[in-house]
C-alpha cells in the first residue's frame, strides 16, 4: 500500500509529499525496512546523500537477506559517487538472489561508471538472460557497446529496448542518434518524433530533432525547434547559436543585445559564450557586416580555446615525420595482396571546408555513384586495430600484418560504406575530409581504390574553419597561426602520401570547381571511370541528408561568392593575412 502512495505521489510531480509518507511510516512502524528503503531514495532525490546511506544501511540491519535492500543501498553509495562500495552492496544483492535481475542491471551500470567494461557486459547480460524484456538494461547495455565501437550491436539493443516498451522516449533517441551517425536521417527523424510524442518536455530532444532536420534540408521546421527551445529555456545557448545562424533578414534581431551582452559576462561559461559567438558569427556574416562578424568570432575562440587548448604543434610534426618514415612505397609494394581488390571506394580528403561535401554532392547526383556522407569507421577499425598494443591509431597499417585479418576489417568497413547504397552502384564515397590521417590504413586495406583531394585557397579556407562551431577536439582552428601550421604539416604528409601509396589521387581546387562546374564534373567522372551525366551540374537539387556545415551551400546552385572571402576580413583580422605569408 505504501509504495502505490509513493508512486503516485512521485507520478504527480511532489516528492516531498512521497518522503511525508515514508517519514509518517516510519514514526508508526519504526522497524520497517521496506519504508527505510523507500525514505532513502528520496534522501537521494534531495541530494541528502548521508541520510540516505544510513536509511538504506538500517534497511539493510533490519532484512539482511532481503536483496532489495542491498541493492538500494548499492543505489544511493553510487549516488554519493561511492562506486566500489555500490558495486559491493550489488554484489551481495545478487550472492542472495542470482536470479535478481534487478540487481545484475544495477551492478552492470555501476561497473560501467567506474570503468570496467567487461564486467558490465556480463552483468547486464546477466540480467537480460534472467528477464529477456528489461528495456531499461538494453538501453543501458546498448550505450555501453557504442562506447565499445560496437555500433550494430548497439543498435540492436536500441531496437530491443524500444520493442520491450515502446513509451521509452530515451530508447526512441538514442536509437536516433545513432542511426543519423550512420546516415540514415529520415528514420532518425521520425524516431525523434515519436520520442517527443512519449515525452514533449525533453529539451535535447527537440535540439536532437532540429539538428537532424538541418541534415534534411528542412530549414523551417528546424527553426521551429530551436524557437521551441528558447520558449522553454530562453538562454539555451546551443539552440541560440543554431538559430542565429540559420534566420533571414531582421528575425533574431531582439536577441542580439542580450547575445552580445552574454560574449562579456565574465562569470558565464567559456562553452557557452563560443556556441554564442558562433552563432553571431554566421549572423552577422549572412548580412554583411564583416566588424562585427570579426568581433564575434574572436570572442567565440577565445573562449573555445580556453576550453580546448591550442593545437599542440610539436605532437603533430612528430606524428607526420613519424607517418612518412613508417609507410615508404614499399611498405605498400611488400603488402600489396594484404587487403580487397575492390575499386569501390573513394575517398575525398582535405582540410575541412575545403570543397568536399560540393565534390561528394557531384559525385553523389550521378546515378551509378553515393555519397555515403563522413564516416568514421576507418578511423574506428585502426583504432581497433591497434587497442591492445599501446599504438596510435595511425600505425594500424604497420600492425597489420596478417592477410585474413586485413580481408576481415576490409570486408567491415565495405559493409559501412555500402550502407543505405544501391546494389549497383560503381564508385561509394567516404568524405570524411580528416582521412588524409589514415591513407596509408586505406591504401593497405583497398589498394585500388581513388583518393580526391580537395583544396582551396589557404587564407578563404582557414577562415572558414575559423568561423565554423567545430568539434572542441579540432584545436587547431581557434587560432590563425596554428590553422596555418597544420595547414602545413598536412600538405607535408599529402606530398608524401602521393609518392608512397599505391592509391590514385586526384587534386581538385574548389576555386576551379565553381569557375568550371561542368570541366570539372567531367574530370572527375573521367578519373573515376564513369560515363559523364548532367544531372551532376544539377547537384543541388539533390534530396539527399547532408551532414556538414555546408548542409545549406550545397542546396544552392553554384555560386562564387565565397572565392576571396578572406579579403573583406582583412582590416579587421589582420593576423589572418600576415598567419600566411
């Protein structure tokens, strides 16, 4: 009777109401484990977590053979951030039950958090041999695996989480986040959707639903999100930035005041302030008021950088001078029948916004060619490769060195890029631009396939990065001078990779790209050995999801625009001319 009290109290939003109950019990009936139990959660809820650890302990004291009581207290140690005490406490829960799916659940999750993996997997595993319908366990066992890269598999248990129930809002996303990593948007959407159908005060979820939405193409619904956002939470500073960025003529005004006045509050966090000026940046930009972009975009750096540090330039020649001592051309002339004979794939390299998701749109419209969008499997299996040997990622191509071990992951990583593909289709494209990284894993695995490397002029494209919200862990794009760094060190290794793979590379300037559409078009059909077709100038028109920050550029015919962006920056970031000269 007391716990239906306590649910429906909890169910209607008062806690404080529930622990009233449980207090009442208790001065009634002061010997109660189950009321001990009860009260000590809700200690938690509080953030009352020594109580709570001595409630669930009296419980423990009063049924030491009831699981339930171990396993509680192994709850609130964990929410004290006592890990190996809570891991104890589920231990015992399931020495006295073992068929306690309950507990092995809450065991698994409490190896996951401090780190042991393996121990995880059988608890949760554990857990759902005892009860096969346990959503909560696939959802969590499914996020365990994708922090073990085992993405099918973790879609699997999204999948089963929402089938074993299906009013799971968080099963609903996450199984739509994964699934938009893997390019399939159009699901992904609607799996948004119905998680906000099941929960419509999840305010991730309608930044998850606009941001896949911005991948379709769909611009208004996507701001309708976003404004969705800042309704509920005025200050959101992600749906701000997003929001800023993508609104026409005087929308988004009123906000600017208060967005300039969060870039110089001393006290607000340096994220948030970069995710603002970010979004500053492409507003003022889109209306042409290059001052003020150029004010927005130091700021937002500024503060980017003081959270992701700057690009560490000794490491990074190391590792190039490294890559190019590793893998001589013969290194590849000795391993050539170490991977698939397959032409199929093709890599589009080069620094990022440096033209690739045009040359994949191009690529993508012809009918006997996809654009299988930036993958990261083959970063993801040289990381596999070298897991247990202490290696950098880049040395996969040396650690591997049996020839069916090589087939395998080939054949793995095909399966990545054939995905959501046509059966018939010639040429499959990877374009994730940072790939130049892992050439030489490339031309070990898929000797005969085709390399294009996009570039673009040295200063527009840096400014580019410079303006872009990009992933914190790129640290090299906050800062000119080390822009122009890298930007170095990786035509360096670029040199190299043209004399030592077995890979044919082609180079394609964006600047000759929209001087020369259908000249270029043709070269790269003639590079890629397939017949010329005119839907290929028609790229834009395309209704394919595009998951870059070019989504939008490319959904517009051609434009030459953005060919010597950088010189209306000039008076106004001088060190990006002088960064380069």
């Amino acid at each position: 009777m007391l716990m239906e009290f306590l649910n429906a109290s909890l169910k209607a939003g008062d806690p404080t109401a529930a622990k009233r109950l449980c207090e009442e019990r208790l001065r009634s009936t002061p010997d109660d484990p189950d009321a001990h139990r009860y009260l000590s959660q809700l200690h938690s809820v509080f953030g009352e977590h020594e109580q709570a650890v001595a409630l669930a302990t009296r419980a423990t004291e009063l049924a030491p053979q009831d699981p339930r009581t171990w396993s509680d207290l192994g709850r609130v140690h964990v929410l004290s951030r006592r890990l190996s005490e809570g891991i104890a406490c589920f231990q015992r829960a399931v020495e006295l039950d073992p068929c306690y799916a309950d507990g092995w659940h809450n065991l698994g999750l409490a190896f996951k958090q401090s780190g042991e993996q393996q121990q995880a997997f059988d608890a949760l595993k554990q857990a759902l041999l005892i009860d096969p319908a346990r959503a909560e366990t696939y959802l969590t066992l499914g996020n365990l695996l994708v922090d073990a890269e085992q993405l099918e598999d973790a879609i699997g248990c999204f999948e089963r989480a929402i089938a074993a129930d299906p009013a799971l809002a968080r099963a609903h996303s996450r199984l739509a986040q994964e699934l938009s990593l893997r390019g399939e948007v159009e699901r992904a959407a609607a799996l948004h959707r119905r998680s906000l159908s099941i929960d419509p005060d999840n305010v991730q979820g309608w930044i998850d639903l606009g941001r896949t939405l911005e991948d379709l193409g769909q611009r208004e619904t996507a701001l309708s999100c976003y404004r969705h956002v800042l309704r509920r939470q005025p200050g959101h500073t992600f749906a701000l930035s997003q929001y800023l960025a993508m609104v026409k003529d005087d929308e988004g005004l009123d906000w600017i005041p208060q967005m300039e006045a969060a870039l110089d509050r001393p006290e607000n966090a340096e994220e948030g302030k970069a995710l603002i000026g970010y979004g500053l940046v492409k507003f003022y930009d889109r209306r042409g008021q290059w001052r003020e972009a150029a004010c927005a975009g130091l700021k937002a750096n500024t503060a980017r950088r003081k959270v992701a540090g700057s690009l560490d330039r000794d490491a990074l020649r190391v590792r190039v001078d490294a890559m190019a001592t590793a893998y001589p051309a013969e290194f590849f002339a000795e391993r050539q029948h170490m991977g698939l004979g397959t032409d199929q794939p093709v890599f589009i390299v080069g620094l990022p916004r440096s033209g690739t998701t045009l040359t994949e749109q191009i690529l993508s419209a012809h009918p006997l060619m996809h654009g299988a969008g930036e993958l990261p499997d083959l970063a993801r299996l040289a990381r596999k490769v070298v897991a247990e040997h202490e290696m950098a990622p880049w040395q996969a191509a040396w650690q591997l060195t049996d020839e069916m071990t090589g087939r395998r992951i080939a054949n793995e990583y095909l399966q990545a890029l054939r995905h959501g593909a046509d059966h018939d289709q010639h040429r499959i494209s990877d374009k994730q631009p940072l790939n130049f990284f892992h050439l030489a894993f490339a031309g070990l695995l898929f000797p005969n396939a085709r390399v294009i490397h996009c570039r673009r002029d040295v200063r527009d494209n840096a400014l580019s990065i410079w303006m872009e919200n990009f992933n914190p862990d790129q640290q090299y794009a906050t800062d000119f001078e080390d822009l122009a760094y890298f930007m170095a060190q990786y035509r360096r290794l670029m040199t190299h990779w043209r004399t030592a793979l077995p890979l044919q590379i082609l180079d394609v300037q964006y600047e000759d790209i929209v001087a020369d559409l259908e000249g270029q078009a043709k070269r790269l059909m003639a590079f890629l050995k397939v017949p010329w077709d005119e839907r290929c100038l028609d790229f834009h028109q395309a209704e394919r999801a595009v998951q870059t920050p070019s989504r939008w550029q490319v959904r517009q015919p051609i434009y030459t625009k953005s060919v010597g962006r950088w010189k209306t920056y000039r008076e106004y970031l001088p060190a990006l001319d002088t960064a380069f000269r």
